[in-house]
C-alpha cells in the first residue's frame, strides 16, 4: 500500500497497516537555532539554512532528514511575497504588518489599521493577487512528486487568514473591542481580507491543484486556557469567514482534503468547525491543554467525524521529558488516534531552539519502533 492510498484510507476512517508522518511546513518545521544541531544528533553535515517562514525563524528540512525520518508529505510553500524591507531588523509583509526582530523570532511592532476605521480600510494598501512569483515553480515541483514519487503532496497555506491577520492589522487589543463596539468595521476588514485570500487562493489551486492531495490552512481561535472570545461570537464574526474561505478552495479543488490548523482549547468549537467549516483534519491536538489532553476521549467523541493531525507536544513532552518518557508518550497517542484510521502523527507545531537533539531523534524512532499494525499499548 503506497503513501497516497494509505492517505486516502485516513480520509475514510479506514484502517491501514501504518499511520502517515508529516513535517516540514510552516507549522511543523525547525527553528534555525537547534535545526544543525539535530543534523547533528544523526551525524549528518551541517547545511545553510533556507528560511521558510520568517516570522517563526523555521526553516527548510533537506531531504535527506526526511528520508532518515520517513516523512510521507512533501509540501509546496508559498513564495513571501509583496515584502516591504524596511531594515536589517525589520519588514512589512504582505498585508503591510510591520514585524521587527525580537531574537528567536519576528515580533508584531505595529497595527497599520488600528483606529482607522472604515475609511482606513478603504484606503489601505492591500497587498496584489495577481503577483506570478507567489506561486512560481510549484506546478512543476508538484508536478514531478506526483509522477516520481508516491509523496502525499500538500500545498502549505499562504501565511495566515482571516482572523490571526485582522487582529495584525487592526491591533490585538483593539480589534477584540472592535468585535463589540465597532462590529461594522470588523466584519468589513475580516470580509476585505477574506477577499483578498480567495483571490490568492484561486491563482494557488490553478497552479497545483492537479497535483496534490491536500492543503494546509491556520488561524488560531484558542489560548492554553480558554477561547480567544465567546463561542456565540465566533460564530457570529469567525466562522462565516473561515467557512466562505475553505468553501472557495474546495470549489477550486473539489478533491483537495482540509488540515486546519487552530491552536489552543478550542474543543468547544469543534462541533461547529466540523458541521459548518467543512475541515478534514484538525491540527495540532495541543496536548499541553487540559482539555485535549485525553486523545483516546477525543478520539471517541469526534474521530467518526473528523481526522486527527499532529499531537507530539512540543511545549512540554519534548522539551523536559525523557527519551523513556517521549517513547511512552508517543505509544500513547498512536493507540488513542489510529483506531479505524483517521490520523496522521506531526509534532503539533515548530521545533523549537529549547528541544533538545536527542529528543528528536527519541520521538522519531519510537514512530518507527509503534508505527505499525495492530497498534499496542505497553
């Protein structure tokens, strides 16, 4: 059974003899402080690092650590485009968020739309969705994975969506307020920006929709501890939005499966995000909270619904546990998760600088050692 067919057994809840693993985009990748450091850990060269996204510090894996790993996806990435250089140590990007450098990471340094009203989006400079280098070279990338290998091919999201960018450009602060007391302005700017990505998306699936299998959208609804606002505000301001953008992409790309990626605790949305978003696969399974904590639980209140992508935490679990422990741990989540199909194992977010190597090369040979059915519990 090849890669593709075994994705295809996912989609459908099906059982299969083994469970995908997936890394390398730009929620699942390695900051470029530690990611020599693991090459390392394998006794492989160093090699120069190919930023992929800025904002995070991750970076390109090669090929030959993916080999090592036995990663099953291999992502297209969007080229950064309609970049303002503003220093060594700062930029605007595509929809004209200034970032500076904070160290490990690019840091928000101002809100261009905070308090500018309707006029201020009106009159903004939003960013061209016709530019042919945002997509330039991936039709032929995707085009020779889809004949010479048996990768499952995702195209990696454009850099984030309606929500993550209306609170980077109308300020955190004050557009969780514009929510409640200029709900004129915020349904424009979250219905502006939810244009502009369709009209990106649009050109996206054009080039490689005939190539791949899936495709990877983010914006993050949770904290650790709670919702970002009230379910019924969500439901009033977000989910519209989130579903017009993931309903246009499938119109595009009929075939084309749904990773959504939402950070924090967020299971009282899922039903709805399930029902209304039209999402194949919810990432991360954020472990380090309380409330997707118990995989098997969510497994078996959610999993004939929806698939499952990602759960090795990297808050906690692979920073201070063990070889022993992260062995343990990683046993767990495949015999919670992979019953009748319906996961695929990922770290549920970067790599970061504080993991240590040998932590990594732990989680991928306890895949290895359990990645194979029937899965048992020890």
């Amino acid at each position: 059974m090849n890669r593709r067919e075994i994705f295809k057994r996912t989609v459908n809840h099906q059982k299969s003899d083994r469970i995908l693993l997936d890394h390398g985009k730009q929620v699942s990748s390695i900051h470029k402080f530690v990611y020599n450091k693991i090459r390392a850990e394998y006794g492989l060269e160093p090699q120069p690092l190919r930023i992929l996204d800025r904002m995070s510090q991750c970076v390109h894996t090669d090929e030959d650590l993916l080999e090592i790993w036995g990663i099953d996806f291999r992502w297209l990435i969007p080229h950064w485009t309609n970049i303002q250089e503003i220093s060594e140590v700062s930029y605007r990007n595509t929809f004209g968020t200034l970032f500076k450098d904070s160290g490990d990471y690019y840091a928000i340094a101002d809100a261009p739309l905070k308090g500018k009203g309707l006029e201020g989006i009106e009159k903004h400079a939003w960013p061209e969705t016709d530019d042919p280098s945002q997509f330039e070279g991936l039709r032929q990338q995707a085009e020779s994975w889809y004949h010479n290998t048996d990768y499952v091919i995702g195209a990696d999201g454009i850099k984030g969506g309606p929500l993550q960018t209306s609170l980077e450009l109308a300020g955190y602060d004050q557009f969780f307020m514009d929510l409640v007391l200029d709900p004129e302005f915020a349904h424009a700017l979250l219905g502006r920006i939810t244009g502009v990505y369709k009209e990106m998306y649009t050109r996206y699936m054009a080039e490689v929709s005939d190539f791949i299998q899936v495709i990877y959208l983010t914006d993050d609804f949770g904290t650790q501890n709670s919702l970002l606002m009230s379910p019924d505000m969500w439901e009033e301001f977000i989910l519209p939005y989130e579903a017009d953008l993931i309903q246009h992409i499938k119109s595009c790309a009929p075939h084309v499966k749904v990773i959504f990626h939402t950070d924090g605790s967020v299971k009282p949305l899922l039903r709805k995000m399930i029902e209304k978003m039209g999402i194949d696969f919810l990432n991360p399974i954020q472990t380090s909270v309380e409330e997707l904590r118990d995989t098997g639980l969510l497994k078996k209140e959610f999993g004939d619904d929806i698939c499952f992508h990602g759960a090795i935490d990297v808050q906690k679990v692979l920073v201070n546990m063990s070889p022993a422990e992260i062995r343990k741990e990683v046993n767990t989540r495949i015999c919670d998760l992979a019953v009748n199909g319906g996961y695929i194992i990922c770290t549920c977010h970067n790599v970061g600088h504080d993991i240590p190597p040998v932590n990594i090369k732990a989680l991928y040979d306890a895949i290895k050692e359990f990645n194979s059915a029937p899965f048992q519990r020890i």
